[in-house]
C-alpha cells in the first residue's frame, strides 16, 4: 500500500492524498518521497493536467512532520561514508520539492509549468509544512485547533528539507526567526498574518478554493526564481540585514550558551544562503543540516526528546491491566500543589473533589483555576463557556463525604508521615475497594506510607514538580506492595493530564531528587570552598544546565533545603555526608533569606521580586579564593555529582528503564537537554573516560565521585549504556 493516491477530475486538476497507513496522523518516510515524487512526475507530464493539489486524507491534520525514528536512524544507515550518505539522502529530499516548486518551468525563461496548490485541513508541522513551502499557493482551513510551524529546532535539529530557506527568503531573517529559532507554532491566521501561509478559508471550501485558483492560471514563479530578488529586510551585506543578523548572532548564543549546535548551524544555513542563488542555498542547507545530524546532540535530542518521551507517554512501560481511564478524582489539599493538580485535572475534563481543612482553604485552592482561566481569556486562548465548564468540574469542600464515588485520591497535604496517615484513614473511610490511592511526595518513603493504608496494593507515589501546570514530568513511584492496576491508574491518569510519566521504585528521594539535591549541594560545596559564586552559577549555563545551583536553591526555597537537609541526616545519622553544605544553607537560612519566595537568598532581589545578582553577603561570608578552579573542573563536578546518582539508581533498580532516567532528566530539572540526558551525555563522553574522570575527582574532592561498580565494568568492556540498556539490546 502507498501514503499517496492521485485522481484527476474532468477539469484536468490532480489531487494529491496523503494518507499515512496505520497512523493517525501523516508522517513521512522515505518511500513516502518516492511515491510522492512520481505522482508529481506523472502528472506534469501529462497534458490534459492542468495543475495539482496536494492536500490530507487525514481528517483535520495535514502532516506531522518527518518520522524522527527515521532520522534518528539515518546516520547509522548511510553506509562508510555516513556524511556522504545524508547529505545525498537529504539532496533527494530536495530535488522532490524543487521539482515541485518548478513544476516543470523553463530554467531560463520561467515559462510554462503547472500551478501546484497545498491544502491544509489543520496542523502542519515540520516536513508537513515544509512541502507546501514548494508548492505555489497555501490555502489552510480556517481550525482554530491546527498548529503551523516549524519545531525541529526544539529536538536538536533544524527544518532541513528546504523550509530554512525558502521562509527566510519569503519572511526575511527577521520575520522567520520566531518559527526557525524558536520553534514558534500558529494558527492558521496568525500564520497567514505571518505571511507563512497565503489563505484561510472555511472548511467545506477547502477544496474548491484550491482547485479554482489552480484554474485561474496564476503566476507560479516564487520571487526567489524571478530577477532582482531582493531579501526581505535586507541581505547580510545590505546595512539592516547585516544588523539584524549581529543581533540574531547574539540572540541565539544568548539563549543557547554555545551549546546547542542546531541552532548556530540553521543561522550560518539562513546567512550563507542569503548571499548565493537559491539552488546553491539549498545545498548549504543540506550541508548544515548534515553537520547537525553527524553531532551525536542531535541524535540524542531525538531519542530523548522525542523517540523515548513519546513511547513512555503511550505506556511503554505500563503493566498488563485494563483501561483505568479516570472519572472523578479527589485531590487533599488544596495548597500550591493540591490546586496545580485539581487544575491539570479539570482541564482534562475530569471530575475533582478539592478537600481542605477549612472552606476558605479549598475555594483558595479553586480560585488558582480561576485565575488560570482567566488569563487565557485575557490572551483569548479560552473562553468564557471553558471557564464555566473547567470551574463547573471542581468541588471545593471540607467535607470527605464527597469523595464517594471517587476512582482515584491524589494526596498533597503536608510532609509529614503522621499527616498523612491521618488522611489515609479518612478517605478510606469514604471510598470504595478498588479506589487507588495517590500521595503526591518528594521525600517520604512510599512504603512507609502505605502502612497507614486499608490496601497496601493500591497504594503508590505520585510526585508532581512544581508548578504543576507548567512542568511535563510527573515520577511515579512504586512502593514493596503497589499493583499493577495502580501503577496502571496513575500512567492512564498522567496520559489524561498530558503529562510524561516516569515509573521508578521506593528508596530515599526516589530518582529526580536523588540527582538534583547533589547538583545543589556540589554548587553549594564549591562556595565553601571559596570558588568565585558566579563561576559555579555560569559554568552550569555554559554546559547546558538552565538554572545553576545556587539559583535553583532560591526558586525552590531555602527553608525547603534546610528541611530535606535535617531530615536526610536525622535518617542517615554518622553517614550524612554533607555537613559542609549544611554550614552554608543553614547560614543562609539563619540571615532569614529564604530564596525568591521572601526575595532574599544567594541571590539579591528588588522590591519587585527581580534578580539583582548574586548577594554581597556570601563572599563576604565565604571570600573568594586567590586560585579559581579552571571551567571544566567545576562543570565536570556539577554534571557528575547528579549523572553518578543516575547510574546507581539503575544499578540498584530504582530505575528500571534508562529511557526514564534520560527523559526524567531532562524533563525534571532540565538536565542539559543537548546531551541527551545523564546515560546520553556518558555515551557521548565514552564510559573509559568518564570512569577515570571520576577516579581523578574522587582523589581531588572525595568519595562521592567513586566510580560505580556498574560504570567500572562497562568501561573495562568498553560498553555503552543504550547498547547494554536500551529498547534494541532488549529486544535481541
């Protein structure tokens, strides 16, 4: 079977179809190129065609884009000499939609050619927007739902079939940057307000519009083809061209630290293609599209950020269970975080009971919707009847009566054991035999936990990261006793909720925080030490981290850290290994500078809330050293303090998935994204390597560096972790 068909009517038009087999949106591969392109040969090369349109068979989607599992498998594919092989791989792609584009015109006249329309049904992204940037005229149906962009760029790579070019020179640097750069995504008229997009029609007229402009014999030669063509806004050697791309320079080295290599490759594709013709261009696009495919960023961007995210989304590691879609959900505790997840869940259409201790607590709880809702009316992305309804889902009440009926509990009351014991008993009193029961906990021991529960089977962990509305990852956490179907409950829920799931198992701070809390404590460590603060703080930046140690300490809050730190040592006793950060955070504490939330903390803050830099206070407390470390001492020291943990928790079982441990990373505490995550970045820099940087930072600053016995063998074997790990070395 084919992704693509072709008819022709009596009025000599040729619709396209693309109708993806077995999948629900269009994506392409490469045979879906082949097919596309000779159906476009067959009908330019038969007179009784008048024009072409392309268009879906998909019900309100045109394309999603390339399949990214191709991509990801390119390089290994493209025979000894792999750079060779993309780059004439992608050259194919480019010869489809430059036949399209020139549609069979005289290279040197423009003459003749057949007028090649694309219809948009609804979203088009990536390569799905990509071809109808070759073809001569896009008309899009006027869905409100649709997405239109170009989103490469936030999976580690750029729009490489052409769509670098052909928007830069139809939108100028300037006008292209937020879809290329930014990975920007519109509507169907804000892409055409753009100038992405030529027109948005009704629905039910889509066809027709497309057909009677084909029809009309329109002028199909692109201004890129014509004479004289000039850049919109100037091209690198014209005054306000050369200014916006000095500026463009500095945005995206700005933004990306130097460390994401597809975004200086797409600028260099956009400027150098500016200064030579368009069929040169495409090929020094090609050229960089090659060079970011060779980095190994790329490919472990798309494995993360893509391949590994979507599978654990879709429950690749859900046990055998039936459906446990949930209906109605009750959520204790209407704080912070009990309000973010009555939010995520109405939003979701589910039924919520938002329970607190007092009235005023839980409609204090609802109102965090409200406002929610409220600027989404005021940035016109909800209305006024979704406002109605999301509100219309939620019970605000002190009263656990109304948890009957309830298929699901999220508990977010306060830390503490005996709390939540007391709550257990409560809601259990109330609901039925087959209701699961969910704490949401950073900290506490899911097992220990369940001990207060009538069914220890039906008891797990559910750990949201704050704020619960923004952040994609949600860890799960199984306790000794938890069952599938709970386990199952709690993935439905999340893929309801459209968060990323990770499912990890019961030991202190499960997996997020058994990494991010020595990443702080390194940072913090170092200032003791007399490493100049803004060092540690940058260095992170530049190695990819989006926030340094010391800042993500005053967003997540200095009495929080003071608290887990006393908890930890009051458990681990003489084995508490970190009294010297603790010397430091507890000073910070007792100055009463409790991070952004009482804007005073590492960080100085105005009366507004805005950082001000780093706090005077803390070198003068802890001076600065006359010998600083050199930079990659103090990144290696930040990376391998949270990549370390990673590995023992797989060692140990507390990861059972290294694609977990990588999308649970990044999507976490924003692991350094270009790396793939901690096992991806270990891949990258070899296991050999890595084994011996530890044994040199463990004589430098101590055990907490010590090579793990699994990283130590795989060295010796010279072994990589998605080699031994991951879903290919299982399936052998």
């Amino acid at each position: 079977m084919t992704d693509f068909t072709m008819t022709t009517d009596a009025d000599g038009v040729s619709t396209i179809v693309w109708d993806t087999v077995g999948k629900s949106m269009n994506v392409m591969n490469q045979q879906g190129f082949t097919d596309l392109e000779a159906l476009i040969d067959q009908a330019l090369a038969d007179d009784a065609v008048k024009g072409v349109i392309i268009t879906s068979g998909k019900k309100g989607t045109f394309a999603g884009g390339m399949d990214l599992n191709i991509i990801a498998k390119m390089k290994e594919s493209a025979g000894d000499d792999p750079a060779r092989g993309l780059f004439e791989g992608v050259m194919a792609m480019h010869g489809v939609l430059r036949k399209i584009e020139r549609a069979g015109m005289d290279p040197k006249t423009n003459k003749g050619g057949k007028p090649i329309a694309c219809a948009l049904p609804g979203t088009a992204l990536g390569i799905g927007l990509e071809i109808p940037l070759a073809c001569h005229r896009i008309f899009a149906a006027d869905n409100p739902k649709a997405k239109i962009g170009l989103p490469e760029i936030l999976v580690g790579i750029f729009p490489g079939a052409g769509g670098t070019t052909r928007l830069a020179r139809k939108l100028g640097a300037m006008g292209a940057s937020p879809l290329l750069l930014e990975g920007k995504l519109n509507d169907p008229k804000k892409a055409k307000a753009a100038g992405v997009i030529d027109e948005v029609v009704p629905a039910d007229e889509l066809l027709s519009a497309a057909k009677a402009w084909v029809l009309s014999e329109p002028s199909i030669v692109k201004p890129w083809d014509e004479k004289g063509y000039k850049m919109p806004g100037g091209a690198p050697y014209h005054p306000a061209g050369f200014m916006t791309f000095v500026g463009a320079s500095a945005m995206v080295n700005g933004k990306t630290q130097g460390v994401y290599p597809a975004a200086k490759a797409l600028l260099s594709a956009v400027y150098e293609g500016a200064l030579v013709p368009f069929d040169i261009a495409i090929k020094i696009e090609a050229r960089w599209f090659t060079n970011v495919l060779m980095n190994p960023s790329s490919s472990a961007m798309i494995r993360s950020l893509f391949i590994n995210k979507e599978a654990l989304e879709k429950g690749a590691n859900r046990p055998e269970a039936p459906d446990q879609k949930v209906k109605k959900v009750g959520v204790i505790g209407a704080g912070m975080m009990g309000a973010g997840i009555s939010l995520v869940s109405a939003m979701a259409g589910i039924q919520v009971v938002l329970i607190d201790s007092t009235q005023e607590a839980a409609d204090k709880g609802k109102s965090y919707t409200t406002a929610h809702l409220d600027k989404g009316i005021a940035r016109k992305k909800v209305t006024e009847e979704k406002k109605t309804a999301v509100l219309g889902l939620i019970n605000a009440t002190t009263d656990y009566a109304a948890l009957e009926g309830c298929d699901l509990i999220v508990e977010a009351v306060f830390e503490d054991v005996g709390v939540k014991a007391d709550v257990t008993a409560k809601v259990q009193a109330v609901t039925g035999p087959d209701c699961i029961f969910a704490t949401n906990t950073s900290t506490l021991p899911i097992t220990e936990l369940a001990k207060a529960s009538a069914d220890p089977e039906k008891f797990i962990g559910i750990h949201f990261f704050s704020p619960v509305d923004k952040m994609l990852l949600v860890e799960i956490i199984k306790g000794k006793e938890t069952g599938s179907v709970a386990v199952a409950k709690a993935l439905d829920y999340v893929r309801q909720i459209r968060k990323t799931p990770i499912v990890v198992n019961d030991e202190r701070f499960f997996y997020a925080n058994r990494c991010i809390i020595p990443y702080i404590n390194e940072g913090i460590r170092m200032v003791k030490e007399g490493v100049e603060p803004a060092l540690i703080e940058n260095a992170a930046k530049l190695v990819g981290m989006p926030l340094g140690p010391l800042q993500l300490v005053d967003e997540t809050s200095v009495d929080l850290g003071v608290k887990i730190a006393k908890a930890t040592k009051a458990a681990m006793g003489d084995a508490y290994p970190d009294g010297e950060v603790d010397e430091v955070l507890f000073w910070i504490f007792d100055q009463e500078r409790l991070g952004r939330k009482s804007n005073a903390g590492f960080y100085a803050y105005d009366e507004k809330g805005k950082r001000q830099g780093l706090w005077d206070g803390l070198t003068a407390q802890y001076p600065v050293a006359d010998e600083q470390p050199d930079l990659t001492t103090v990144q290696h020291r930040l990376l391998f303090a949270q990549v370390l943990e990673a590995v023992r928790a797989l060692e140990e079982g507390v990861l059972e998935d290294i694609r977990e441990g990588d999308v649970g990373a990044i999507l976490g505490w924003g692991f350094a994204p270009w790396s793939g995550g901690p096992f991806g970045w270990l891949d990258m820099i070899g296991a050999p390597y890595a084994a011996e940087r530890c044994d040199q930072l463990t004589a430098e600053f101590g055990d907490r560096f010590k090579t793990p016995d699994l990283l130590r063998e795989m060295a010796d074997k010279g072994q990589e972790f998605y080699k031994r790990f991951g879903q290919d070395a299982k399936a052998a």
